[in-house]
C-alpha cells in the first residue's frame, strides 16, 4: 500500500515550493489539493484531482485509488498549520502519511517586515471564532489567518471598538503573487485600504 504524501507549498508561487515537494510530485501518479495550488505544477502529467467542499468524496478517492498509485495531496502553506493534514489523520494512521512542510503565509510577511516571529501566538480566523483581542493584550502582538467574513477590516472595526485605534497592522494580500499588497497602519488606515482578498494580519499594541 503506497504512503500518501502531504505537502506544503507555500504561500502561492512556485518560488517558495520546496524541491523536495517538487520531486514528490514528479514521482506522483495523482496529484490533489485546491484548484489554485495545482495551477502551480501545470507541468504534471499524471492525474488531477481537484477538492471541492465534499470532503468525503476526496478520502473515498483516495482510500479507491492508493493501492496501485502514488498520490500527493498539496496544501497551501505549511502541512502543520491549519492544513488539510487535520483531516487526514482522522481518516489516515501516521503510517499511512508521509509529510513534507511548508512556508506558512505569516512566516512569509514576517520576513517581508523583517521582524522575528518565535514568541507571538499564531491564530487563524478561517472559517473559526477566536478572542485575538485578549491573546493581544497579553502578548502585544499577535498574528493570524483570516477569511471573508473577519477580513483585515473586520477586524480593524473591532479594534477601534475594543478602543484600540492606536494598535499597528501589518496586513499582507495575495503574497509572493506579482499582485502582492503589504499595507502598514492604524486601523483606521487598514479601513480606508479595503477591499482585500486572501489576507493575512499581524496587529502589534504599543
């Protein structure tokens, strides 16, 4: 029975995929993930399988087709940052999985701010509900993964409504894509620069 890799590939362009992924997709028969993170490898010649929101229907496929083809499932990012490798294990044992990491998108923009990231929580708000507001207060920064409901400027207004209007933002849009956006400000100015698409935040309180 042939291992299913996982790997991470970053935060979107194929600069930032590590060759070791690289080369487990050339190995590959089948290759899964989001429909934009199989546009990185155009070059594949094998099997496709893009993931709709029927997740089900993905673990069946691969539980039919792993035991005569060698499968790698892409995720954005990092495979041990709020990835797809949560949900695999709950089908999967370790045994079955083999694992190849990532860059994350907030390790990306924490380089693009030339600042160390080692001690400030990580959160994601994608698809979930977290109190960022009190992980700030404690710790002066915090770091996190949004979606289309809390969008930078979401979460700005909560800011400025908690009473801290006078908090920095770092918001990151589309990073290491040619569209990239890096905004620096108050929330106030973080407002004013919306709308934005895939977004990552990093809110510093002074």
């Amino acid at each position: 029975m042939n291992k299913i890799i996982v790997a991470g590939i970053g935060p979107g362009h194929r600069d930032y995929v590590l060759p070791a992924v690289y080369r487990a997709v050339e190995n590959s028969d089948i290759l899964i993930g989001g429909k934009r993170n199989l546009e990185i490898f155009q070059d594949f010649t094998g099997e496709t399988h893009p993931i709709t929101r029927d997740l089900e229907e993905v673990i069946s496929y691969i539980k039919d087709k792993r035991r005569d083809k060698k499968i790698t499932f892409v995720v954005s990012g990092d495979t041990g940052f709020y990835s797809m490798l949560t949900y695999l294990k709950r089908h999967f044992s370790k045994e079955d999985l083999e694992v190849i990491p990532g860059i994350t998108s907030l390790q990306y923009l924490f380089s693009k701010m030339k600042e160390p990231w080692q001690e400030v929580p990580l959160m994601s708000l994608h698809g979930r509900q977290q109190d960022f507001l009190e992980k700030l207060q404690t710790f002066k920064k915090v770091a996190m993964l949004t979606d289309n409901i809390y969008t930078p400027d979401r979460i700005a207004e909560i800011l400025i409504k908690a009473g801290l209007k006078s908090t920095r933002m770092t918001v990151g849009e589309n990073l290491s894509y040619r569209d990239e956006r890096i905004i620096e400000g108050r929330p106030q100015e973080i407002i004013g620069a919306a709308p934005y698409k895939m977004a990552v935040v990093v809110i510093q309180y002074e």
